[in-house]
C-alpha cells in the first residue's frame, strides 16, 4: 500500500470514527442539564416542561431583585459580596475592608445598640432551633433505620439506593416547593390507595353477586324467551323438584 492509499484510509478511519461520535446538540445537551438540575423535567411534555422554566426563571428573577434592592440600599454591601466571590478576602475580612473593624461597635442605650443586640438573639434563637431539628432528625433516623431495613429486606431493595429514591422523587421536591405532575400524582394514589381497593372488592362482590343471581335464574326458569307457538319441542324429563322461593334464589348472593 502506497503513502497515497494509507493516507486516504486513515481520513476514512477518522469520517466514520468522528460520526460514530457524534456530539449532541444545543438542543440535546440543555435538555439532558435540566433533566438533572430540575426534578421532574420531562422535554417529551413541551407545556410542563416550559411550565417548571418559567417558574425557576421567575424565583431566580425575585432572588435577584431582592438582592439588587439590598445592595442599592448600601452599595458595600456589593464591595463585600464580590470580595468573597473572587476569593480576594474572608467574610471578616471584607466586613472590616468596608465598614471598619467597629462597625459592630455602639454606645449601650442607642437604637444602633438596640438593632445590634436584637439580630444577636435572632441569630442564638436559630442556632438553638437548628441544633434541636438536628438532634430531633438523628433521633428518628435511629428509631427508623430498623424499620427501612426490615421494609427493604422484604421488598429485596438496596436501603441505600431505596433512601436515595425517596429523597429525589419526594423529600427534595417538597423541601424545595417543586411540585411536579408526577409527584403529585404518586401522592394522590398513596393518599386514596386504600379507598381504591375497598372500592374496587366492594365492585367485585356486587357484580359477582349479579352473575350469580342470573345464572341462578337462566338455570331455574330459563332466559324468558318464548319457544314457539304450534311447535314440539324435545325435553328431557327432569325429576320434579321444590319450587325455590326468592329467599332461596337471594342466598347464592
């Protein structure tokens, strides 16, 4: 094989690789990012899928008007924030750049004083209430983790993987106030499954009764059809039986 025909093999060899590893679309690769950023995110459902982006895209747009108002109010704020972005300064650090090191500093008895010491107890007062919500989860994560394991050992599931399902499909989506279609279909099925099945044998036992009231019937006096005026018709002679009354014909029920 001469350099002309290796060459011309190795393009070939580089065409097909390069189609055999087609990269995705605009359209494809946002469609596969908000799948995994947006629970729930279905782009097969054009009008729900539009219905989740309008309303991240409107929190996002209140989030953003309140920190704009914020800042407007005292542009250090803005110096502060972008100094902790970049990475240029600390929290504390940016603070004392840009209100010095005693802006917490007032005289007792002043409104500054009074404002200072009351966001003090605000921040004590959801310190504790963080703490207790911790201590309150870890203890009934101990009382249910027996429970999960009994449940999952039954089922044949992975805890793990079962806990990580329960977090993504309805935790997260309900801590988050993203409440799709889905989740809350699912919702309303575990709210109404036993009604569901009560109703459905209640069903069943109703229209088996019907059948077999009407087999009864058909087998003790016939469909009610007329068979025939003028005619003779063949009949095997049956033992004569007891005539059953309608409380007879009621207890097959």
């Amino acid at each position: 094989m001469d350099k002309e025909e290796m060459a011309k093999t190795a393009a070939e060899q580089e065409t097909a690789a390069s189609e055999t590893e087609r990269k995705p679309t605009n359209k494809e690769r946002f469609n596969s990012m908000m799948m995994e950023r947006m629970q729930g995110f279905n782009p097969d459902d054009e009008e729900g899928a539009y219905g989740m982006l309008i309303d991240d895209y409107t929190k996002s747009d209140e989030q953003k008007k309140i920190l704009s108002d914020a800042i407007n109010q005292d542009p250090r704020l803005a110096q502060v924030l972008s100094d902790i972005v970049s990475g240029k300064r600390s929290s504390g650090n940016a603070l004392v750049r840009y209100y010095g090191r005693d802006f917490l500093s007032a005289e007792e008895g002043t409104p500054e004083y009074d404002d200072i010491a009351a966001a003090e107890e605000e921040r004590k007062k959801e310190a504790e209430e963080r703490a207790a919500r911790e201590r309150e989860y870890k203890s009934n994560m101990d009382t249910s983790a027996p429970v999960i394991e009994q449940f999952c050992k039954k089922k044949g599931y992975d805890v793990d993987e079962f806990l990580d399902k329960v977090w993504d499909w309805v935790a997260s989506p309900i801590l988050s106030g993203r409440y799709t279609p889905e989740l809350l279909e699912m919702m309303d099925k575990a709210f109404n499954y036993d009604t569901d099945v009560s109703d459905a044998l209640k069903a069943g036992e109703v229209k088996g009764r019907n059948e077999n009231v009407n087999k009864m019937r058909n087998d003790k006096i016939g469909d009610g059809l007329p068979t025939g005026l003028g005619t003779n018709t063949k009949q095997t002679k049956k033992p004569k039986q007891k005539q059953e009354t309608i409380l007879d014909i009621a207890k097959y029920a």
